[in-house]
C-alpha cells in the first residue's frame, strides 16, 4: 500500500509539474507573466523597454556594393562633366588604384512618386515604392575592404568577435516563436567574410544566426532526424542528455553557454517540424509566386529569399538577413561580392539589378497586403559606395566616403529624403550617416534605447553601438 501511494503521489507531483512548466510557458507567450533574463529559456521573449514602432527586422545585404550614382543618387554633373578631371580625387581611395576622371552613369534616371525620388531605370519596380522608402544618401564606412565593411555594418566594428545587429536584438527581445530561430541568415554563395560577419560574437552561442542556403531541397544542414530513430527514441535520448545537461550546468553557475547549447537541442528538434512547413513555397498560390519572379531565372533564387523572409517574419521570426547572390556580369558565375563592379558597371549592375528588382518590389508589395508593413523594418544597402572617378574600362572602385541606404516600414518615413553627396556623389557632404547611426535608429524602432543595451565582457559593459551613434529622427513617421 505504501508503495502505490508512493506511486501515486510521484505521478501526481510530476503532472503538476509538466503542467505547470506549460502553463508558465503560454503565459509568457500571452505576456501575461514577464519573461526573465535569468529564466532557463534564454530566448524567451521579453517586451520592449521602450514604445516600439516595429516588431521584426528584414536587411536586404547588397554584398559588394552597389555604385550609389548609378542606383539611387542623380547627380546630373556626371554625364556633364565625364571624362574630366575629379577635382580632389584620390587614387587610392579604393582598395585598387582610379584614374581621377570622372565617369557618367550608362543609366538613365528618372523621378518617381509624388517625393520625386530619383531611381535607375534598372530599378523599374522599386521605382514604384519610393513613397514608401526613406532613401538616406551620406552614409559612410570606415574601411575600403568587403570583409571590414561588412562587419562594421553588421556588428559596428570592422573587426571579428563582435555580436551582429541581429544577435544584439534577438539577447535584448528574445523570440516570438518557439519553434523557430530568432535570427536567421539566408544566402546563396556565402558573402565574403562568412560566418563572421553574422556571429553573435561574445554574446551566448544561442543568439547566433541560423545560417542557410535556401536553393536546396534542405535549407538547413543537419536538422533531419536520422531514418533509423523513431521521434519517441529521440525525444527519450534528448531528455536523458537534458537531464544530464542540467546537472552539469548547476554546477557551473557562472557558465553563461550552457543554457545556450540546452537549449539549442530542443530548438533543433521543434524546428525539425516548423522549419519544413516554413520553407515550403508549395504552399504558396501560383501568383504570389510569380510576384517574387519565382518563374525567371535570374529572380528566382533571390526571390525565393524574398519571400521565405516574409514567411519567418509571419511565423514571429525576429530578425532576417538576406545577403544578395547574384551574377557578376550577365550570364556570368555566381560572386560572393556580386554588386563588385571595378570593370564594367553597365553589365554588373543590370545583371544585379534584374536579379534583386522584382523580388524587393514584391516583399514591400507583400507585406503591404498582409498588415505585416509598418511592423516591419525593411533595410537595403551594401557596406561602401563605389567612386565617382572610374577603374579599367567602364568601372568603380571601391569607395567609403559616400554610399546610400534606404528604409521601409516600422515607422520610416516615406518618400523622406536624408543626408547629401557632393554634386559628384564621391563623398558624403550632408548629414553625414555611419553604422552606428543606422544601428541606434534600428534599435529605436524596436523600442530599445541604444546606449543601455548592453553586455559584460572582459570586465567592461560592450554595446551595438559602442560610443557613438544618433538616432536618425527626421526619417521617422
């Protein structure tokens, strides 16, 4: 008799515990009990400290950078002036060497909208959203290297080891879904640089960016349970190395990655059921398909980016970087700096063009339609400009001083218009933007002050934004 009270007493007490770890669990989903730092979970969501304006980021990385004068910045004194000399001009601005004389755009560029925008006519479809775009012209970088310059846009310094933007918002908010990552990075060729430029740097291993190639039939590498495990085999190894786990972690309290990697385990085994459904285009009707240019071969693979980001941010995905992958030069292989055009910027930048054009178009057009736009950021830029003054035959070098990036969505103002370049686009005169400016505005949007969001490493507190960065209010609605 004593042994079944015992039986029934344990059984008792371990339904009221599963229950209330459930319970506990959709009220923090609800937001009726506050999510802890300190909680088990460490992506458990937590509210925004400050009044957000949007919920969920997507960056559209234009690896290699696009010629600012050729994409989004007129400058009329180009075509006027091609071929004379750049007053002021530095060879060796870029990470090669320039001739110092100006070259016209090959595009034609005309205005849009009732904010008059002046776009290329590569861009025939995002010409028709510049209403809705907050185009910034005066940004800026600190190095002349892809490598650097895509870390410093990424993490706000241009060397390794520092948390990307997008692991600093998943640690300070968390995750809207349980099933999925927080943080996920999509690419074709991997930009150069690689896994590094989306690191969670020093932060726990858990707000690192789920990194994938969405062109396969598995996107994410080694998330299939292996065919000779039942689910109820894997599910009872997984709680024994739970179990095990834990006990390990209690007595290392101050290890702050041993709840990361826990955890991590059973995001790899809910996502073995949400991922599949998430990345699965099948589910989408024949014309929304279309609309991504699914059906052509130069916008299909970006445009399947596209659109599996609009399918993660539905699904509560925090933040989504797409890093662009697209041909070189027309018909040309695959780079890991597609926009890098020192040799021939008309066929460079039309191939890009034609790869990214419909695919960004639709995602706004999408979002639109779903009630998911003014909840979400949409960013779109490379990490330089390229120089006023040409390389080889028909190119552009590399150039930090002056490159523009625009916003869509989460609060951004459209049709606004910030910041100015020379009258030939090769340095950034006005209002003068960097990467940390981006960030602390980024951040605001999300209802987080900049400066306290913060975290101790090697005995000082680390931030995004390090010492500096302005919120960039007059493109804000």
């Amino acid at each position: 008799m004593t042994n079944l009270t015992s039986r029934r007493k344990f059984l008792q007490q371990a339904g009221l515990g599963c229950g209330s770890l459930a319970l506990t669990n959709l009220l923090h989903q609800e937001g009726i009990v506050a999510a802890d730092r300190q909680s088990n979970n460490p992506l458990a969501m937590r509210p925004a400290p400050g009044k957000a304006k949007a919920k969920a980021v997507i960056w559209l990385f234009q690896t290699g950078s696009p010629s600012q004068v050729d994409t989004f910045d007129y400058k009329p004194e180009l075509e006027k002036r091609d071929g004379t000399a750049l007053a002021g001009a530095d060879p060796k601005t870029g990470f090669f060497t320039t001739s110092g004389k100006l070259l016209k755009s090959p595009f034609k560029f005309s205005q849009h909208g009732q904010s008059g925008a002046w776009t290329s006519e590569i861009f025939p479809n995002i010409s028709k959203h510049v209403d809705d775009i907050a185009f910034v012209y005066s940004c800026f970088s600190q190095s002349n290297n892809h490598t650097p310059a895509m870390l410093e846009f990424n993490s706000g310094m241009i060397r390794q080891g520092f948390p990307s933007m997008g692991s600093w918002l998943t640690y300070g908010l968390g995750s809207e879904n349980a099933n999925l990552p927080a943080y996920v990075v999509m690419h074709g060729t991997k930009p150069r640089g690689a896994d590094p430029i989306w690191s969670s740097g020093f932060l726990p291993s858990v707000y690192q960016a789920t990194s994938l190639d969405p062109r396969g039939a598995k996107p994410i590498d080694n998330l299939g349970r292996p065919a000779d495990l039942t689910g109820e085999q894997q599910r009872s190894l997984l709680d024994i190395l739970n179990s095990t786990n834990a006990k390990h972690a209690e007595q290392r309290p101050f290890d702050r990655d041993l709840n990361a990697r826990l955890e991590s385990f059973e995001l790899a085994y809910r996502m073995q059921t949400s991922a599949p459904e998430a990345f699965d285009l099948a589910q989408e009707p024949d014309h929304i398909q279309e609309m991504y240019g699914l059906n052509r071969p130069e916008s299909k693979d970006y445009g399947r980016q596209c659109l599996i980001a609009r399918r993660l941010i539905e699904r509560g995905v925090r933040f989504v970087q797409i890093f662009a992958a697209c041909p070189n030069t027309p018909g040309g292989a695959v780079s890991d700096v597609p926009w890098d055009a020192h040799n021939d910027i008309n066929g460079n930048h039309r191939a890009c063009a034609a790869t990214v054009d419909q695919p960004t178009a639709a995602l706004l057009a999408d979002l639109k339609q779903r009630g998911l736009f003014d909840e979400t950021i949409i960013i779109y830029g490379g990490e330089f400009g390229r120089t006023s003054d040409s390389q080889d035959v028909g190119g552009r070098d590399h150039n930090p001083n002056a490159f523009t990036t625009w916003f869509a969505g989460g609060g951004f103002k459209g049709g606004a218009q910030y910041g100015a370049t020379d009258e030939f686009g090769y340095k950034s005169v006005e209002n003068r933007v960097s990467a940390h400016d981006i960030h602390a505005t980024i951040l605001h949007q999300m209802g987080i002050d900049h400066e306290k969001l913060t975290y101790r490493f090697n005995g000082r507190d680390f931030r995004l934004t390090d010492v500096a960065g302005e919120v960039l209010k007059d493109i804000l609605a």
